[in-house]
C-alpha cells in the first residue's frame, strides 16, 4: 500500500521517529511492481513498525516526492488463517480515502508481491 501523508501525519511520523529507535532492518525492498517508480529512503527507511507490517518511506523518482509505503506480509497472514484481516485493512483504508478522512493517510494504490 502506498500513501501521501498530510502535514498532521508528517508530523506524527516525525515524532514517532524520535521515540522509536531503529533497531530492525526487515525486507524493506520496493514491491517489483513499483520498483522503477519508487526507491527506498535512504535518509530515514522505517518509519515505523507494528504486528501486521512495517512502514518505509520511499521516494518517487521523477518527482523525488516522498511517501509512505505500507508493507504487510501475505505469509504472515496466510499461516495463521488471518487473509480476510488483510482484506478488511485494505477495504477500511480504501473508503477512508474515498471519503476523505483528513485523519488517515490516502490510499493510492494496493499491489500483491508475487516474489
């Protein structure tokens, strides 16, 4: 999932940096789908962490505009019969775009890594 942040959310996410340090490297590699559009920040790459994914800032390449990028693993919810959370994430966070919530990030767009 890919998002724009606000100036809010950017603020949050810079408060939540300082709070949080960066102890953990997991796959922060660019979905191939989206790896000739996005790379990954190499200024600050985890902008946070949770039990479901991890969030990376990217950054679009012919514009250099950031983003955040959130990145759930499907094996994770595939092994505890989770798939239909992974779902409703995906659908809560695509009608919070559609409605404008000011305080949820936009949904741009959603990709399944087949690699």
């Amino acid at each position: 999932m890919i998002a724009s942040p606000s100036m809010n959310q950017q603020l949050n996410v810079q408060q939540a940096q300082l709070q949080e340090p960066e102890t953990e490297q997991r796959n922060m590699n660019v979905p191939v789908q989206w790896a000739l559009e996005f790379e990954t920040s190499v200024a600050k790459p985890m902008l946070g962490k949770g039990t479901f994914g991890h969030i990376v800032q990217v950054v679009q390449r012919a514009s250099g505009h950031p983003f955040a990028m959130k990145v759930c693993e499907r094996h994770f919810f595939s092994a505890r019969g989770m798939e239909p959370q992974l779902a409703s994430e995906v659908e809560t966070l695509k009608r919070a775009s559609e409605q404008k919530c000011r305080h949820v990030v936009r949904l741009l767009d959603v990709v399944a890594d087949t690699a």
